[in-house]
C-alpha cells in the first residue's frame, strides 16, 4: 500500500486514500486535541440525526391529521412497526419500555442512512457508540430481570427441558453466551457499518483507475463504478436490517429478562 | 526485516481470515434458503416467523463480521 | 517496507510505533491502523452518543410518541364512529328502500285501479254509443225498407198500366176490340203467375 501511495503522489495525483479514512473523528473547528467535549464530526451528525427525528416524529405529525399527510404515514409506519415489534418478540408486558427501544431504533436507523450520504461521518460504524448502546442494553436487561424476578432470574440458565446430567454443561454453556451478548451485539452493528463503508472505499479508490492509466482503466472504472452502486444498494438494505436487528435482539433479551423460564 | 516477516504475516493472516466471511455466506444462504422452503409448504405461516429468520441471519452474519474484523484488525492495527 | 527510509519518503508510518505514543493520525491527516479503536476519541464519541440518546428519549417520550398514540388513537376512534355511523345510514338507507317498494306497490295498484274505471268508463261509453247508432241504423233501415217498398210498389203499378196499354194496343192491332174490364183481369192473372 505504501508503494501504491508513492507511485501516484510521484505521477502527481493524489487520488488514492486510505479506506479508513472515512472512520477518522476530527474537531469541527480548529486543529485541536480531540477531547471529551469537543464537538467533533461525530456531534455533527448525531446532532443531524435528531434533527431528522424531530423533523420526522414531530414536525411530520405537527398537523395531527386523521387522513395523514406523506411524512405522517412514515411516522405512524415507525410507531407501529417497533411497538408491534415490542409486542410480538418481547410480550406486552415489555410496552412500558418501548420508548427506549423506540430511542435506540430511531438513532441507529437514522446514523445509519444518514453515513449513507456522500462525504458523511456514521456514528454507529464506531465500536465505542455501539458498545455503549450494547452496554446499556445488556446492564439495564440484567437489573430489570433481577429486580422482576429476583433469583428466579437465574432460571435463564437452567434449561429444565433438558435431561438433567446435562443441564450444568447447558448452564455454562448458556452463562458464557450471556456475557457474549453485548460483544456481538454491538460488534454486529459496528462491524456492518465499518465493513459496508470500507468497501465502498476500496472500490472507490479503484474507479479514477483511468486517469492513470487508459488501457487498464477503461476496464476497471466502470466495473468499480458498477461494484460501487451495486455494493451502495446493498448498504441501504444493510442500513435498515441491522438496525432492525439491533432492535429486535434487544426485545429477545428484554423478553429473557421479563420470562427467564421460557 | 522483522517488521516485514510481521508485516507478511499478518497480511497472509488478514487474507486468510478472509475466509471465514464464506462460512458466514453459506450460513446466511441456508438460513434463508430454509426459511423459503418452510415459506412456500406453508405460507400462511410464513409471516410470523420474518423476525426470527432475521434473528438467525444475524447470528450467522456476526460470526462473518467478527472474521471481517480479524482481518481488518491484521491490516491496519496490527 | 516499512524501514525508515521508505516512511520518511511516503509518510506511511507502521501503525504500531504511533499507537504506542497515543496519535492515530499521521502527518497527513491519514488514519493509522483503525480510528475505531484509537482511545483518545473514545470518550469524545461516548459523550455525545449520551446526550443525543438522551435529547431523542426526552424528544420522543415527552412529545413525539404521545401524539402518534393520541393520533392513532383519535383515527382509530373515528373510524369506529364513522363505521357505527354508515351502519346507521345503512339501516335508513334500507328503510328508505323498503318504503319506496312500498309507495311504488301502492302506486302501481292505484294505476290499475284507474286503468280498470278508466276502461269500464270507456266500455259504458262504448256500449252506448253502440246502442245509438244501432238504433239509429236500425231506423235508418227502416225508413230505407219503406222507401224501396213504396218504389217497389210504384213500379208494379206502372208496370200494370204499361202491360195493360200495351194489351189493348196489341188487341186493336189484332183488329179486335179491348174491353177494359177484360184487358185488367187478364194482366192482373198474368202478373200474379
């Protein structure tokens, strides 16, 4: 790579870059140290994200129409589809938390579309956001189900519909997986996101192929051109799922918590 | 020297972590495939179980993007 | 590769001797190794990931998801009305329709009742005036008989005297002499065979 990178820089285009480029955090103003309350790429486009919630779930239903407007119908569509979500895979007992499955959904799914757009920054590509979020699902899913259930909530691990000489195995087995959750849970967002834009970069640093050299280049620009918008395709679909993902998983661990004994 | 054996391995080490991301390809491609098969006996049946195929598909991804992460991981971290 | 030769002259640094000092650029702004695992932008990240968590949770919790549960609610209660609403109209609309079946039976009777006083109306009408006029024939006809038997009996009598001219002519030629009295007895028998 870093050949590559001297090879153009000596033909006098500096058109390759790094894939990770993109992940890079920098102050908004200035050139400072990044610290804990600088406002950074990442408060801008958290910051643009609830600017679209807002301009989503409340200006959209600022008229309170019966026959809703287009962007109404998008919030209502948002609503129902997450309560239902909630209802379904967490049981209805789980309705009183769903504004913070509601936050966690909104955020996610709004970073992740809002990283689509060309020359934008995903929060949620980031290990640290995702395992905050990941963290705060897993501490406060662990506290509810023993403040609902007591020590019953121990039962998530004893699996009485297993023969009994394996129910210590099933039990590790079990409690090991637990305390793999927040790790999967974020890494599964963040490693979607990182992977999706990463690639996209790679491709992208293929396409002006043909500003250096015209007899490969014909050939490699518009395949990496054609890779790039068939790759972006699949990230809009990807944008969606994983936050759905994000939420659904953490219904299913709100469901252990509130029914440890399945 | 040192550094380029280490840079070599981790290098061959990222590509073949890269394989693991196929293992992830033939789980998502059975789940799915699966899902479709029970779908078209029954498709009454079909639209409750979305979620949970999509639960399954994302077990079977992360164990892709964990692979994905190693690879990266050797390229640029290490 | 990665002598310091090479990474004086491209600027591309070996990720592991920059991550020891804490830096993850380098000189030209590039990232070195991954920005998702560099420390120093962990607390930055977290920070604001906390306040944007928090400002949507007031956001949606305060204003935005009661006013879709209200709007939902609202439509939900409108659509129950509007629905018990057409059930009503629906039950008038029947009504409606039964009474006009109902006017239309009544309309239609009293037709046919007029049509029958109308026809019997006529058929008396009809009969008289058929009567008259077969009075009226009938006298006619009559009158008519009369009239023929009257020129009927006209011409027999002309007829007689023509007969009885021409006799006497007929027995004066013959050289003989007509008695009157004879010549109409003789035409009269004649005439009645």
């Amino acid at each position: 790579m870093a050949t590559e990178t001297q090879g153009v820089e000596e033909a006098g285009m500096e058109l390759v870059f790094h894939p990770m480029d993109q992940f890079i955090i920098k102050p908004l103003f200035g050139d400072g140290p990044v610290g804990m309350f600088t406002i950074t790429n990442t408060t801008l486009w958290m910051a643009l994200s609830v600017l679209c919630v807002i301009g989503l779930l409340v200006l959209g239903t600022a008229r309170r129409s019966i026959i809703p407007s287009r962007i109404q119908s998008v919030a209502e569509l948002c609503y129902g589809f997450i309560r239902k979500m909630v209802e379904d895979v967490a049981s209805k007992e789980a309705l009183p938390y769903f504004p913070y499955i509601m936050t966690l959904f909104i955020f996610i799914v709004f970073s992740n579309f809002l990283g689509l757009l060309p020359m934008a920054f995903t929060p949620t590509s980031h290990i640290a956001v995702t395992a905050v979020m990941a963290m705060m699902v897993f501490l406060s899913v662990t506290i509810l189900g023993f403040v609902k259930n007591g020590f019953g909530f121990l039962g998530v691990f004893w699996i009485s519909a297993a023969p009994l000489p394996l129910r210590p195995i099933l039990a590790l087995i079990e409690v090991i997986s637990y305390f793999v959750r927040p790790v999967s849970h974020s890494i599964r967002l963040a490693g979607n996101m990182m992977a999706g834009h990463a690639v996209i970069k790679v491709f992208a640093a293929f396409a002006p192929m043909v500003m250096i050299s015209t007899g490969i280049g014909l050939m490699v620009t518009p395949l990496s051109i054609l890779a790039i918008t068939a790759i972006y395709a699949l990230e809009v679909l990807v944008a969606f799922i994983q936050a759905y993902v994000f939420t659904i998983l953490t219904c299913v661990y709100l469901k252990d918590a509130l029914h440890p004994h399945h | 020297m040192e550094g380029d054996i280490v840079q070599m391995g981790a290098y061959i080490g990222a590509g073949l972590a890269c394989t693991g991301m196929g293992g992830a390809a033939v789980g998502v491609g059975h789940v799915v495939g699966n899902f479709l098969s029970g779908a078209l006996r029954n498709p009454s049946a079909a639209g409750g179980q979305t979620a949970t195929m999509f639960i399954g598909i994302a077990f079977s991804e992360a164990l892709g993007i964990f692979s994905f992460l190693v690879a990266l991981l050797l390229m640029f971290a290490v | 590769m990665a002598t310091d030769t090479t990474t004086a002259a491209t600027g591309h640094v070996s990720p592991i001797e920059l991550e020891e000092v804490g830096k993850c650029v380098d000189s030209h702004g590039g990232a070195v190794g991954m920005p998702q695992l560099c420390t120093d932008w962990m607390s930055n990240q977290v920070f604001w990931l906390l306040v944007t968590l928090v400002v949507i949770f007031v956001v949606l919790s305060r204003i935005a998801l009661p006013r879709i549960a209200g709007i939902l609610a609202e439509r939900s209660g409108a659509i129950t009305n509007d629905l018990a609403a057409a059930e009503d109209l629906k039950a008038k609309a029947v009504e409606a329709e039964e009474a006009y079946n109902k006017a239309l039976a009544d309309a239609r009777a009293e037709a046919q009742n007029i049509v029958a006083a109308a026809k019997a109306d006529i058929q008396s009408d009809l009969n008289k005036a058929i009567a008259k006029a077969d009075a009226e024939i009938a006298a006619r006809s009559a009158e008519g008989e009369k009239v023929i038997a009257g020129i009927r009996a006209g011409a027999l009598e002309s007829i007689k005297q023509v007969a009885k001219d021409t006799t006497k002519e007929v027995v004066a030629a013959m050289g003989g002499k007509a008695d009157a009295k004879t010549v109409t007895a003789a035409v009269s028998a004649r005439m009645k065979g």
